[in-house]
C-alpha cells in the first residue's frame, strides 16, 4: 500500500464525532459535486473516492496506489459535499490531510506561488498578456487573467454613490487579499473610495499573509499556520482593529481562524477577532448608491462565500431587478487543481458557462479573488467579467 495512504487516521463507526463517520455511499454528493457533474466520472466524486478510501484502510485491497493517490488529489475543496453529507463527513478536509502526508512537487510550486506573489504574479500575468491567444491558452489563460482590467464600457452595469459616508466606529484597516495587492491594486483604490470621507480614519494596511485558505486546500498545513499567525500579530500590533475584507474566501478564511488552538491569547481575544473580520460590503449601507447604465448584471455566488453572502445582498439592493442570479454553479478554480488537472477545472468552467444565458456584452460579477481570475480565464469573449468593485464609478 502507497505511504501516502497509510498515514491518516482511518473512518470507521466507533470513531466519535461527525466528521470520521463512514460513508453510507448514498449517493447525495452526486447532485453537488462541480467535478461529477461536469465530468459524469464517479470516481472524481466524494463517494468515489471514500470509496476509493475504504478499499485502501479498511479492506487493505487497493490495486494501483500511485493512481489512487492522484486520484485522491483531485478536489476542487468547494465543500459542497460536506454540507449536503447527511453522515457529516467534510471529505475535502480528509483529502488535505491527505495532501500533506504527500504533497508532491505541485504543493512545492504552489508554496512558491504564493508565498512569492508580489514578485511572481505581475511578471506572468504581464508575459502572458504578450502571448498570442493560441500561444497563451490554457494554464497562461489564468495569468493573464490576473492582471486584467476588465474592458468594460464605461456606464455599463456600474453603481455609483449619491449621498452619505460610511461611519466607522473605532479604527480599521483593509485587508484586500493577496490578487487585490500583488495583482488587481485598482481593487484596493476603489474599496477606499466606496468608504467616502471614512477612508481617511482607514490605517495604512501593514504587509499581510495570504489569509492562508490556498496553501491549507494544497496540503501545506505548517505555511498555513505560520501565515495564520503572522496576521494575527499583525492585527494585534494595529490595535486590534476592524478587519475590512472585499475577498469572500479570505472572509471565510479569516473568520475559521478562530477554530485554531493557540493563535489567540485568550478568549477573549478570539471573540474580538471574530467581530473585527468584516466584510466591505456589508458595512456600507446600499442606500447610498444607486445603479447605473442599462443591462442585467449576472451575479456569481462563491462556493465559500459567507452564509448570506453580504456581497449578493448588497448588490441585489444597489441593482434590484437588474441583478441576475442562477443556480450556485462551482467556477472550478480549484486552487493547485490548476496544476494538478487544468482539464478538469475547464470543464467544471465550461458546465458554469453553459449555464448562463447568452447575450452580447453580459457582465458576469463575484467577490471572491478565484473566482474572478478562473471566470475571466474562461469567458465567453462577449462576457465581461469583473470583481463587484471594479463596478463602482464613484
């Protein structure tokens, strides 16, 4: 049997709590599941693959270990199938664990990838940009989608304030996510500009982490941690001030520090990190803004956006009938996938493009940093796709 299946803990029903009970294989991760449904390969599915883990743990019968543990490698981490499961198995934590046991050489660049993004991601981003389309297809597609400004018309589908400032009670800082800092700075322009008068009470943001949510889904729990408490101590250093968020993952992200054992002093202060992490779009008030321009917007609800999505909230007040949302389709970023599979996220892509109603010069808006480099990789070339902030015309 592969080392790299043998070193996590195996399910099975004398296990207690949720997450290490078996599968029953019934079959409700299907109907979530972004790879299955794009692919129809069930052994991309979470059944397939606790399948697949059952074999290996607990019937010691597993044919081709190198195959199985690639296998096992592939999930997008949208977590879809964790809520569905009626067991309450959250597989992809499973497979991280998974990863990290045997991360392989694609954890090791995605490690470099991310922890050298101010250097990294502007030069590839700009070099692919250079390359002919049929030369830069492909995995390029997404670095030089990083960089983008999306070719929007002006007064097209935007917002614009009318009135008011947003009121910050005590000081606060952006933490704008590692695409907005090292890849889209115009992001970071605009969130300041939407507070108003209230961006001179903003303090200048110090040099944060990753908010570390793509390293842990590669299998790099120690990069993890020592991102987790490098902002942290940031934070405390600011004063422990409110954190302003305009990335849905890094939300997510940053609000699950609190599941971490010894990141905090004390209760206490894991309570007032927990009320700090505050999304930019909830806390400015969708009254003081107003649509512009003609046309629908189409609206992409992250796989990790908050629970409401502050984003889809404050966007649906701002454009009313206008903004248009379907069913919650998965853009398969994936993360490493896109190293590991870059065929795989196309197609999970190509299922979410097919899904969204064709017409000439649409706009496609989401507030998570993935998303919208995986969605502008893939558009349609009539389809402009665009954070919610690059939206906002003053």
């Amino acid at each position: 049997m592969s080392t790299s299946l043998q070193n996590y803990a195996t399910p099975c029903p004398t296990d207690s709590g949720a997450s290490t009970r078996p599968c029953i294989l019934c079959g409700k991760c299907l109907d979530v599941c972004p790879l299955f449904t794009a692919t129809g390969r069930e052994e991309l599915s979470p059944r397939g693959k606790s399948f697949l883990i059952r074999q290996a743990l607990e019937e010691g019968n597993l044919h081709d270990p190198v195959a199985a543990s690639k296998l096992l490698g592939l999930c997008l981490g949208c977590g879809r199938c964790a809520d569905g499961c009626p067991q309450g198995r959250d597989l992809p934590e499973l497979l991280r664990e998974v990863k990290a046991v045997h991360p392989g050489w694609r954890a090791w660049v995605w490690r470099a990838w991310i922890q050298q993004a101010r250097h990294i991601w502007p030069f590839l981003g700009r070099y692919a940009g250079l390359l002919p389309d049929r030369l830069a297809a492909g995995s390029l597609d997404v670095a030089r989608a990083m960089v983008h400004f999306p070719a929007r018309a002006r007064g097209s589908g935007c917002f614009q304030r009318i009135s008011g400032e947003v009121v910050l009670l005590g000081d606060a800082v952006l933490f704008p996510g590692c695409t907005a800092r090292f890849a889209r700075p115009w992001w970071v322009a605009n969130a300041e500009r939407m507070l108003g008068a209230a961006e001179n009470r903003l303090k200048s943001f110090p040099d944060w982490q990753c908010c570390g949510f793509t390293v842990a889904q590669a299998g790099l729990p120690d990069l993890n941690a020592e991102m987790q408490s490098r902002n942290v101590a940031l934070w405390r250093e600011l004063g422990r001030p409110t954190l302003l968020t305009i990335c849905a993952t890094c939300t997510t992200a940053l609000r699950g520090y609190t599941k971490a054992n010894d990141l905090f002093q004390d209760d206490r202060e894991r309570l007032a990190w927990e009320a700090a992490v505050q999304p930019l779009s909830g806390l400015v008030d969708p009254k003081d803004f107003r649509a512009a321009g003609i046309g629908d917007v189409f609206y992409h609800r992250p796989c990790h956006a908050p629970t409401p999505d502050p984003d889809a909230a404050f966007l649906q007040n701002v454009f009313g009938t206008r903004l248009v949302e379907n069913e919650s389709a998965c853009c398969g970023m994936g993360g490493v996938m896109q190293l590991s599979a870059p065929g795989l996220s196309s197609q999970v892509a190509a299922r979410y493009w097919s899904l969204v109603p064709e017409q000439s010069e649409l706009i496609v808006t989401t507030g998570c940093s993935g998303c919208v480099v995986q969605l502008a990789a893939t558009a349609p070339r009539s389809t402009v796709v665009a954070h919610w902030l690059e939206l906002f015309e003053g």
